[in-house]
C-alpha cells in the first residue's frame, strides 16, 4: 500500500511532559542559533492531556530551567504546598501520625505546587506551538519504521476505519508515515513501541527487571470546612498488607477539590487480590473519609507507573532515536515524583539532538553522548540516590523498608554504599491462586466506595465499537487453559477498568475482552502471568479523556 509521508528532523512520539519539554528546548535552541528545525509531536489522545493521570505533586525547578518566566506566562501552577503529613494505617481504624523526624526527607514538599499534569501539559503544549512545533493530537503512533541499515525512520500512524474483523470499512484512511532523521519517543510507561524498541536494541541488557505499580486517582468537591488549601497527606500500610505494598494519597487543590489516590506495586503475589477494591477499601479509612463524607467525585482514571529506577533505565538512545521519560523509566520513586524527571530527560535528549544536528551529523546515527550528558546532570544524581528506595520496600516491607530508606537518605544523602536490586520481574510474581484463600470485598456503598463500571463511565472512556481490538492475545488459549487453571485468571481483577471478564455458557467458559471499556493504563500487558497480552495503540483519540488530571 502506498502511503503519504511527511518530512521532520525531529518526530517526538508523545504529547506527554517528557515529549513536550523536548520539543520546546529543540525549538529554543533552534531559535538562539538561528539554525531551522522542523519538530512535530503526535499524541494518541483525542486532545494534549485527555490521556494524562498523575498525582500529582509538582517540583518546579525544571519549569525554572525550561521557562524561567513561567509565572508570567501563567503556567498552571496554582496551589503551592502549605502543609506535609505522613500516615502508617495499622488497620481499617487505626492510624498513626509519623513526626517529621522520622520521615525521609525526599517526602517533605516544602517549595512544591500540587497540581494537574494534564493542565500542565496543555500549557507545554501552547509554548511548543508558539514556537513552532506542529502538535498532533488524535494520531497514535502505530508502528516502527526502520531504514535499510537498520536504524529507526520514524513512524507509522495507525490506519483509521479498520473493523472488528481487520478488514477496511467505508471510510478506511490508511495512516501516514512521519520520517525523521531522529525519532523520540515519550510514549509514558510501557509504551508499546519503547517496549519494541528496549527488545530490539537490547537496550536493558544488563539491567534490574522494570518494576510498576498501578496508581488510582480521584477527584472530590468536598465541603469547605473539610479542605485546606495546599495540604499533601501521604500514607502507608492498610489495605495493603499480606505480601501486597504501596501507599496512599490525598491532595487539596483549590475549588475545594481533593485529589484521593492509591498506589499499588504490580509486584504482588495474591491472584485474588483487586488492585481496585483495594482502592475502595482505602477510602473508607477514617483519615481518609473524613475529608471526602458528603463530598461529590466527579473525577476516576487509573495508570501504571514505571518505578524501576535507575537500576531499571536502560540505554537511552539507538540509531536513530531515544528513549525519554516514563517510557524509560526516570520516576524518582523515593520523591513518588516522575513529572520534573521525565521533563529533564527529555530537555536533555533536545539538547543532545540539536548539537548533533547543527554539527552536521548524519542521520540515524546513535547519540550515545546523551549518556554523558545525563551523567553530569542533576537527573542522574537524583535518580542515584533514590535507587535503593523501591528495591528496600520491596525486600524488606513497609516497616523495615521505610527504615533503611530513612537510614538512607536522611543520613547518607541517598548514597549508602549499597545498592539493592530486585531482579524479578513483576509478572513472575504471582503465586498460584490454590496457595491464597479469595479476598471478600465488601460491597461498594455509593458514597465513599464504587463499582468498575460507574468508575470507569466518570473517565469519559470512548472507543468507536467496530474497530480491531488493540488488546492482542499471542495465544487465544492461554486465558482459559493455563490462567483460569493455575491463577483464577487474574486479570478479572487486577484491570481497574472491567475490560476482562470469564463468562460461562452451556458449561463452556469464554474469555471476554471489553476493549471499549480501556483506560490505557497497560497493567495487563505487565502484570500478566503468562505474559499473553500485548496492548497496541486503538484508532486515533479512543481511550480515556480526563479533562484535568
């Protein structure tokens, strides 16, 4: 088939932090040299944002460094930090306040804007286009182009009009191809195509395993007289015990809105287990109900985070292109903060781009000296003295785990002369669900707790209902066979969005895929035991549209 193509020095996959700082800083360069460039960004979301979930608690010193008159342009940060506090939950009661002292210090947000990284990003988006990036949202990048020698092209849009059946509809557009002598790709945490280009140019060779969690979030208008402006409450513990691990949140923002959320570590063994529920449980805890009894949720999303760390990061570039942001993994998993890092990831990238560009050199080469760019950044100090901190938790525990990384980094600076590694994957994880006795959820109350489905409706999820499933099983057998057999087939419950289901007719048990149903937050093409399932990008803008998260 022949396709339209179009021309760029730079194609950045991604209107995330990590793809929008890239391209700003390109153009910058550009501009203070007077040396053109031509840089485009794609974004499989229907507009800049309507994919973005985080937090989020906001560390604005790269805004300082990207744009040092961001107030004046009115970046969206409006609610600065006023107030840190730090729960253990003990039970589904109880809780204990932990004093200052004995936090670790990557924990305290003194300086810090609690903000939506959505917003964020549609501001980024404006700065991009003003200074001459062509942003492109609706069009998911579908697959890898490569060029003879090997070394990536660009990409391909994916084709809009294709059936359930694979085969073209009235209407069918076949995607365009976007080359470039460089390609980013910012694509979030286990893009599909950083995936595919991490196995292809062995670029975690030698590396720790990536390690996820899973992150819930909602947004509350609660009563006035239960919000304070600015204050970040962080908790451990309950409901996650038994071998499961993470932590909660729960930020005032202004309009007497709340952010409430939950982090699950994808590294749980208990098939039983419903990261989901686990989530509803957690807001019925009187630290947390508190503040959202007779409040209203008008906000739900979920997403997976990429909390390997720099034990985890692998190589950056290959010919041809780079790796940047939570699509390579620079969360700093010690601060529960990824927006900054990935943002100097990818200012760091531009900077390698440009330099390499404007000195003449050949397309599709390997900008390797991105390593000693970041070497001598600040990115990679901080990520150096928070590599202990997931790899401790997941050791040692909550309790155990929260004191080594204490001892760490409030008295070493995060440079103990150890480094801890976990090696095995978060997959690999899972135990056989005969080894754990089914979990009984209470029902959800309608108040505080809710069902998938009334969840996943607030997220304003769309997806057109004849297209070709972007949810790939490698085996059709697999679900049934092995997953039902050996671990109650988990992904009934470890999706948040109800897109998984067993149904049994006349004694035959059929696995389902509710693809219209997807948040995009990729857990099951990570947490899969049998690793069976391949998440692809679905027709340009399906998916989630979150307005301000």
């Amino acid at each position: 088939m022949e396709r339209e193509s179009m021309e760029f020095d730079v194609v950045i996959v991604g209107a995330g932090p990590s793809g929008l700082a890239a391209a700003c800083r390109l153009m910058q360069i550009s501009k203070d040299s007077g040396q053109e460039l031509t840089v485009c960004v794609v974004e499989k979301g229907s507009e800049v944002g309507a994919h973005i979930l985080s937090g989020a608690v906001f560390e604005p010193k790269v805004l300082d460094e990207l744009f040092d008159d961001w107030r004046d342009k009115k970046a969206p940060l409006n609610t600065a930090v006023t107030d840190d506090e730090i729960y253990m939950l003990s039970s589904a009661t109880d809780a204990r306040a932990m004093p200052n002292s004995l936090v670790p210090k990557t924990m305290h947000n003194h300086g810090n804007y609690i903000i939506s990284v959505g917003n964020l990003c549609r501001w980024l988006a404006e700065r991009a286009e003003e200074l001459g990036v062509e942003v492109f949202p609706g069009f998911p990048a579908s697959e890898l182009l490569f060029n003879e020698d090997g070394s990536v092209k660009g990409i391909q849009i994916g084709d809009m009009g294709v059936g359930e059946d694979g085969q073209p509809k009235d209407g069918y557009e076949p995607g365009m191809e976007l080359h470039a002598k460089y390609t980013v790709f910012g694509e979030g945490c286990r893009g599909h195509l950083g995936k595919q280009l991490i196995e292809k140019f062995h670029l975690d060779n030698g590396k720790t395993a990536q390690h996820y969690g899973l992150g819930f979030k909602e947004i509350w208008t609660v009563p006035s007289e239960q919000h304070q402006l600015g204050k970040v409450v962080h908790t451990g513990g309950w409901p996650l015990t038994e071998g499961a691990s993470g932590g909660g949140f729960m930020y005032h923002l202004e309009n007497n809105q709340i952010a409430v959320g939950l982090i699950v570590d994808l590294n749980y063994k208990n098939p039983h287990l419903s990261p989901f529920d686990e989530f509803q449980r957690f807001k019925t805890h009187p630290v947390i109900a508190k503040t959202l009894t007779g409040g209203e949720r008008i906000a739900y999303g979920a997403r997976a985070i990429t909390k390997g760390g720099l034990n985890s990061l692998p190589k950056l570039t290959f010919p041809g292109g780079m790796i940047i942001g939570c699509d390579a993994g620079t969360l700093n998993f010690a601060k529960i903060k990824g927006t900054h890092t990935a943002m100097k990831s990818g200012m760091l990238a531009a900077e390698t781009l440009a330099q390499a560009m404007m000195a003449g050199v050949e397309a599709g080469k390997d900008l390797d000296c991105l390593q000693d760019r970041f070497d001598q950044s600040w990115l990679k100090e901080e990520l150096y003295c928070s590599r202990n901190f997931g790899p401790a938790m997941h050791k040692f525990g909550t309790y155990l785990g929260g004191a080594f990384n204490f001892i760490d980094q409030n008295w070493f600076g995060g440079k103990l002369p150890v480094t801890l590694r976990d090696d095995k994957p978060d997959y690999a994880q899972m135990a056989e669900a005969s080894a754990y006795s089914k979990i009984d959820y209470p029902k959800p109350d309608g108040k505080l707790s809710f069902d998938k489905l009334s969840s996943v409706y607030l997220s304003n999820t769309f997806h057109e209902e004849d297209q070709l499933c972007h949810l790939r099983l490698k085996d059709a057998r697999i679900p049934i066979d092995v997953n039902l057999v050996k671990f109650d087939e988990p992904a009934q419950r470890y999706c948040p969005a109800g897109v998984y289901e067993i149904v049994e007719e006349a004694g035959e048990k059929t696995f389902v895929i509710n693809g219209q149903n997807c948040i995009h937050c990729k857990t099951c093409d990570i947490k899969d035991p049998s690793q069976n399932i391949t998440w692809v990008t679905p027709e340009g803008g399906g998916g989630p549209n979150y307005p301000n998260m």
